[in-house]
C-alpha cells in the first residue's frame, strides 16, 4: 500500500463519517501521531510504502468497526478492506517489477 491509497482511504472514510479528520484517522486507525498522514503529503510521499504494521493495525480497526455496523455501512467497510487487500497486491508487484529492472 502506498501513501496515496492511504490519504484517499482516509478521505473516504471521512465522507462517511467514521473518522472526523486526518490527525483523527492517524491517531484511532493507524495508531500513530496525529501529524503521520502529513509525511504522505510532501514531496515523493505519495509513492511512499505504508509499513505493514501500519495496514495491519488500520485492518484490524476496520474489522473491528465491520462488526458493529450494519447493512450498507458494514458493506463499505468490508469494501475498504478489500481495497487494501488490492493496494498491497500491487504495490507489492510495483515492487518486485523495479527489483527486478535493477537486476538486469
């Protein structure tokens, strides 16, 4: 996952109202400071990796919340975390593809 499908997760997710500002995503769902989206913002920090740790502990909230929700709210959730399951997929393949370009 990188630093930019974080921000929009966030932003999404404040549309929906589960989180009412940025500092609030950092501290609650990712477990960090309020200021830890801020690094995704300035310069190359969009294309920046997410720790796993980080995805791990935004999972588990997600799962957390999933259960305490109901109907369509519960659905956008489980969405979210499919999305993350994507966004890894592909950063990991981003990944291996510059790995193996420096390789040859």
């Amino acid at each position: 996952m990188y630093g930019f499908q974080l921000l929009r997760l966030c932003d999404e997710m404040r549309a929906l109202g589960l989180v009412s500002s940025r500092e609030h995503f950092s501290r609650s769902w990712c477990g960090r400071s309020p200021s830890y989206l801020h690094d995704y913002t300035r310069r190359d920090g969009a294309t920046a990796r997410v720790s796993p740790r980080t995805v791990e502990w935004i999972r588990m909230r997600l799962a957390d919340a999933g259960a305490l929700l109901s109907g369509d709210l519960c659905d956008r959730v489980r969405a979210y975390d499919d999305a993350i399951i994507r966004d890894m997929y592909v950063a990991d393949l981003l990944g291996r593809r510059s790995t193996d370009a420096r390789c040859s």
